[in-house]
C-alpha cells in the first residue's frame, strides 16, 4: 500500500510539474504573441498619427504657398509702381528742363532746354 502511494504521489508531482512547464511554456508564448500584437498596434498608430499629420501639414503648406502668392504679387505690385513713378518722375523732370516754344519764322512749334540751351524740332 505504501509503496502504491509512494508512487502515486511522484507520478502526481511529475504530472503537475509537467503541467507547469507546459503552462510556463504556454504563458512564454502569450507573452511573445502579445509583444508582437502590441508593436504591430504601436507601428499601425504611428502610421496612422503620421497619415494624420502628413494630411495637416500638406494643408499648412497650401494656406502658406496662397499667403506666400498673396504677398509677392503684393510686393511685385508694389515694385512695379515704384518703378512706374520714378520714370515718371524722370520724364517729368526731364520735360521741365525742356520749354515748349511756338516759332513765328517755322510755322511750328519747338523744344529748347534751358539748362544746355539746345533746341529741338521734335518732343524730346
């Protein structure tokens, strides 16, 4: 009888410790499931969170380049009438040096420029 116990119990004991090794071995490979589970998860929110910014970024860049337009054709207008009024400014002061003055010998009128007091049939 003793020895059928005796038996008994080891035969328990090695059942039991085959079982924890299979659950040990079991929980290793969850853990391993759930490592790859949760960097999968990780890369797909990050991907996700990046489609997410890309698409917000893509639409700063396009209110930026409309602003960027905005303003060089502001400036670009700006320039070209500066430019505008300093011509104008040079023509103006080109045409007071010049006088215009009717000649009773030609019939016509003519150009003479006080400061080099030279004369023109044409407009200069």
């Amino acid at each position: 009888k003793h020895m059928r116990r005796c038996l008994a119990k080891s035969r328990v004991r090695r059942i039991r410790e085959a079982n924890e090794r299979e659950r040990r071995r079991l929980e290793k490979a969850a853990i391993v499931v759930q490592k790859h589970y949760r960097g999968h998860r990780g890369r797909v929110m990050v991907s996700l969170k990046m489609k997410s910014h890309t698409a917000v970024n893509r639409k700063r860049n396009v209110s930026v380049t409309r602003i960027q337009a905005w303003y060089r054709g502001l400036a670009g207008r700006w320039r070209v009438r500066a430019m505008v009024a300093d011509k104008m400014e040079f023509m103006m002061g080109d045409a007071r040096m010049w006088q215009e003055t009717w000649s009773e010998e030609s019939n016509a009128w003519f150009y003479h420029n006080k400061e080099t007091d030279e004369a023109k049939w044409e407009p200069p």
